[in-house]
C-alpha cells in the first residue's frame, strides 16, 4: 500500500529506472524550475539543500538538466543506533523516516556520514565532500558539452541524502537567455527554449518560474514560457528572488499578495546569498536566519508565507498531493507498459543457460535449413521466383546446358590435331 509519506520515494524509483533506460514514454510527476540566467535558481535550490553544491560564475552554468531528489534520513546517531538493532521496531528503516539504507554499496560510511550525495552515472561512488559533488557536476556536464558554453539535453541525475532536507524531486535546467556568447551556438536561444518546453509541457510536472524581484514581473521569461503550456496557471509556482535588492522607496507587496500576475499555486519570495556571501564563506543557515528577520522587518503580514524554508514545505506538500492525483493514471500506464514488454520480452524466449549447447543447436538448426531450401522441403516456399535446390537445377540444366550447347568443340582444331590427340591419348 503506498502512503503519502511514500509517494515521492516511488515516483524517484520510477525516474531512476526511467533515465536509465532512456525511456521517454511515461510522464512523470516533478517540479521543473524554470527562469532566466543568473534569476537565482541555483541559489534557491541551495537554500532547499541548505548546502552549496552547484557549480557557480558568469553566464551560463547549468548547461545540462540536473534531476536532484533530496530524500530525508535520519540523524547519524539513530543510524548507528538502528543498523546495531538498538532502535525499536528497526527493520531496515528508522522509524518515521524514509529508509536510508540504499544509496551505494558502503553502509558504514553513509552510517557515519551526516550528509552525502550519490550520481546515477556512478552510484557506487558515495560523496561526503559538498565541493566533491560540485566538481563531478562540472566534470560531467563538461563530459557532453565540452568547455565551451553549449548545451546538453542530457540530464545528470543526483540524490542528496540529509536529515535536513525534506523528500522533494526538483529539476534544474539551463537558464532562458537570448544573446549568444563566446562560442555559443548562435541558435542557444531555441536550444533552451526547446529544452524547457520538453519538460515543463508534460502535463504531469509542476512549474517552479523563477523571477528577480529587481525586474518587472511583466518581462519574465519564465512566466511567459509557463503560460504557454499552462494558461490557466494551475500548475505554476512562482517563486520571486533578491526581495532585498529592489529600489529603494519600492516594496514587492503587490506582487507577493498575486495582485501583479496571479498564479494558482501561489507566490513565495525569498532572499538569495550575495556573490560577497558566497566570498565569505557565509553559511546557508545564517543567510536563512537573515532572510527570516528581513522577512519580519519588510513584510511583517507575509513572513509565515515566504522564505526559503516555507518554499520547501510548500513544495513538498504540493509534489506529494500532485502525485497522489496523478498516481491512478500513472498506475494504469505503468502497468500497461510492463504488459506489453512482457510479451516482446516472451517472444525472445528463454535466458541462454548453456552457451556451447545453445551455439551447437544454432549451428544445426542453420545446416538443416540449409538442407531443406536445397531439397525444397523448407517451410517457406517462394512463389515469386525460383530458389535453394530449384535454382540450382535450372542453372545446370537450362542456363549452363545452353552456354555448352552454344561452344564449337572443334574450333581452332585440324583434322590433324584431333588424329594425333587421339593416338596420344590410346
């Protein structure tokens, strides 16, 4: 029976399986985010994770879609305590957590570790190191899309394991730009704009756009490209950044309160850290800290409902309601699916046990078909034109006969020739 608290689980099981097939034929429940380059996706999903681990500079970073599942485990104290069978009712999952035991091959060290990322390319590898996983994220991106500033519709797929965190499945993808630079590809404009519309017109995804409050809400990209795929805007979250770098005298309440563009699923703003934080080496926890006490300064009637935490939760109650709703459907399809690749899978026979016993009766199972199209016995019989053993026949009889027929055995040779042949040969 699947629970609320195991929707997401299911559906990061499903997405694995899905990406490592390369299967595009099912439509999966995830959050896609969405917004122009440097609108501060990448700060957003950091203040979810509460850890930097995205690769950061000018233009354009994320230059492959990065499918990020955030799963929550428990403390590493109740770890130890529950892999040594110390924790009542232990059997494989501490209780009220999701199971933490299958992100690689170590137990122990995901046992001692706090926190740690897996990749999907190499999921044996477990990463305790924040900038480990940042570098593998460059590496890899550069794997496909070289070092120059092109794009990959490839995704990376990585899994963050934290007691911190709550159970979210977030999409990142290139940021919307419109002038190519360096050695872009002068189409990059249509490459992202393509690249975005795969994902966020899947019916079944929720659109995170994410907009710069320094910007007017009218000019965004992101919430033009998710009212093309939905008008309606119930499946649009708009999460508004840098509510602490608008003009001074000038405030986002309007936009907040969803009197500017109404979305459905509502708006959340939030504060992002400052390229000088980031120098400083200012932590996640007190850039939350700040956002929470500029948040009660600047919109004391807002501060329960924005802010990065409040996000986290918004998000992960509306992944989980949006997969409960989708879930019938899904179930269906799924299930549809398996039928199908079942019985391809049927028609292929059985596993091959015996290789040299399976290669024997190739060969002779070859060698008797050879023999029955030359006797005409095959099962098969060609009524277009002749073949096997009837070709033959004809060749010999018809073809090679008349060619004979057609050769002057005596030409070029004397009456001499023939008499001296003949003795020669008696």
């Amino acid at each position: 029976p699947v629970t609320m608290d195991t929707l997401i689980p299911v559906i990061n099981k499903l997405q694995e399986i899905f990406l490592t097939v390369g299967a595009e034929v099912i439509q999966l429940p995830q959050i896609v985010v969405i917004g122009s380059q440097s609108s501060g996706k990448s700060s957003v999903l950091e203040s979810i994770v509460g850890r930097d681990f995205l690769p950061r500079g000018s233009g354009i970073v994320t230059r492959r879609p990065l499918v990020l599942q955030l799963v929550n485990v428990a403390s590493p104290e109740d770890r130890k305590r529950a892999a040594s069978g110390e924790l009542e009712g232990y059997n494989g999952t501490v209780v009220g957590v999701t199971p933490f035991l299958h992100a690689g091959t170590c137990d122990n060290c995901r046992i001692q570790a706090d926190e740690w990322g897996t990749f999907l390319h190499c999921k044996n590898k477990i990463f305790t190191d924040f900038d480990e996983i940042r570098k593998e994220i460059e590496s890899e991106t550069e794997r496909t899309t070289g070092t120059n500033k092109g794009i990959s519709p490839e995704p990376i797929h990585l899994k963050i394991f934290s007691p911190t965190v709550l159970n979210l499945t977030l999409v990142d993808l290139p940021g919307i730009t419109k002038v190519p630079v360096g050695d872009q590809p002068q189409d990059i404009e249509l490459q992202i704009r393509t690249m975005l519309l795969l994902y966020i017109s899947n019916p079944n995804s929720l659109i995170l756009a994410v907009t710069a409050a320094n910007t007017d809400m009218a000019t965004s990209e992101a919430l033009k490209l998710a009212r093309d795929v939905d008008p309606d805007g119930r499946r649009t979250l708009a999460v508004i950044t840098k509510l602490d770098l608008m003009d001074a005298g000038t405030d986002a309440m309007d936009v907040l309160m969803g009197r500017v563009i109404p979305v459905k699923l509502g708006i959340i703003g939030v504060i992002n850290r400052s390229q000088h934080d980031i120098n400083t080496k200012k932590s996640i926890s007190e850039t939350l800290q700040d956002e929470q006490s500029f948040l009660q300064k600047k919109y004391p009637s807002l501060a329960n409902r924005n802010g990065s935490k409040y996000l986290a939760k918004t998000l992960n109650r509306l992944l989980m309601h949006h997969i409960r709703d989708c879930l019938p459907e899904l179930k269906t399809r799924v299930n549809v699916l398996t039928a199908q690749y079942q019985s391809v899978l049927n028609s292929y026979g059985q596993p091959v046990e015996d290789q040299n016993a399976t290669l024997l009766q190739i060969i002779t199972k070859f060698a008797t078909e050879y023999c029955n199209t030359i006797e005409g016995t095959a099962k098969h019989i060609e009524t277009s034109e002749l073949c096997g053993g009837a070709r033959i026949c004809y060749i010999f009889h018809e073809t090679f006969g008349r060619t004979l027929e057609s050769i002057d055995p005596l030409a070029g040779l004397t009456m001499l020739d023939i008499l001296t042949a003949i003795r020669n040969a008696t």
